[in-house]
C-alpha cells in the first residue's frame, strides 16, 4: 500500500477554529502507551509523523494531521498510566473529556486503540462505554497483535470480542502492518 500524505498540522489544548472548518475528523484514543502515535506513522507511512515515545502520556494536547488533504486524524492523549502530576493527569484527562464528550464536533470514526496481548482494560471498557453511550462510530484496533503468541492468537481475539461487543476489531501491528489496509480502507476508503 502507498503513503498516505498527511502532515502535522497544529497541536490543540482546547477550542480552535481548526476544527469548525468542515473538515472531517476522525479520532485515535487509547490508554497512555498502547502506541496511538505509532498506529498513526505506520498508517500513514511515515515514520516520525506522529511522535511515539516509551514515556508513558508523551502526548499532552490534540494533535492534528492532515491525511490526504481531506481528513484531519486527532492524536489525543492517552488516559490511564502516566508519571505525570495529578495537575497534569487532570488536564489531560479533561482535555480527552472535553472533544469526545462535551465539545461539538461529532467525529466520522472514533479509532479505539487497544493491546492485543493485554486485552481491554477496565480503564478500556469505562472509555468505550462512554463513547457507546454518546454514540461514538467506533472502530477497535487490536494493536501491536503480533505480540500475541500464535497458539493464543484466535483465543485472544475471541476474548477481546466478548468484551467489546459488536464493533469492528482490527487486529493490527506497527511492526509487521498487518491490518494497515484494512485500517486506511475503513477510515479513508
């Protein structure tokens, strides 16, 4: 599959006009160091788009990207784990609150990043019960799946669908690409 052009745009900490120009938006949310960012580098074909870090909660605002000059991807921070300040934690945490449940803008894909070899959280499940309760189009992406042992691999995914329900599961790896294009297909096709 080709790139995808896209590129930073501007990193948001609240309201902005960016986001009242029509242009549709399509949100990536996920507990801190379930790789957002590098689902986004490896979707886009570009490594460093989005700046991935092992620090657990590297991003601190809504971070934009123009994808194909039609769609704006958001990067929002991550929630749970961090070795932020409870000042920072808050923050963020109502910076997530404020655009997927208090804000205007009404998302054309909510991209729900979960660990495949974890499985949801209970963290996970308050998010996505949230975004179902809101009505959020959700699509879940099993990240970083190759990590899941190939003799648990079916089990593992049979357990994730038990606990998300009817959405889409992508099981997806920023390593390998797998699910890369059905990903770019579900979102940008």
């Amino acid at each position: 599959m080709k790139k995808l052009a896209a590129l930073f745009v501007k990193g948001l900490v609240g309201p902005d006009p960016l986001l009242d120009d029509g242009t549709p938006q399509i949100a990536f949310i996920g507990r801190s160091n379930v790789g957002k960012s590098s689902v986004i580098n490896s979707l886009t074909g570009q490594k460093g788009l989005a700046r991935a870090s092992s620090f657990p909660g590297r991003t601190q605002q809504i971070n934009v990207f123009l994808v194909e000059g039609h769609t704006y991807a958001l990067d929002l921070p991550g929630y749970g784990h961090s070795k932020h300040s409870l000042e920072t934690k808050r923050r963020l945490h109502g910076l997530i609150d404020w655009y997927l449940f208090q804000s205007p803008y009404h998302p054309k894909k909510v991209v729900f990043i979960i660990d495949a070899e974890v499985g949801p959280t209970e963290s996970d499940l308050e998010m996505l019960e949230g975004l179902e309760a809101t009505r959020k189009p959700v699509v879940i992406v099993a990240n970083k799946a190759d990590k899941v042992k190939p003799s648990r691999y079916a089990v593992r995914m049979r357990e994730i669908r038990d606990r998300v329900g009817t959405h889409k599961i992508i099981p997806y790896s920023s390593t390998t690409r797998a699910g890369r294009e059905e990903l770019a297909e579900e979102l940008f096709g």
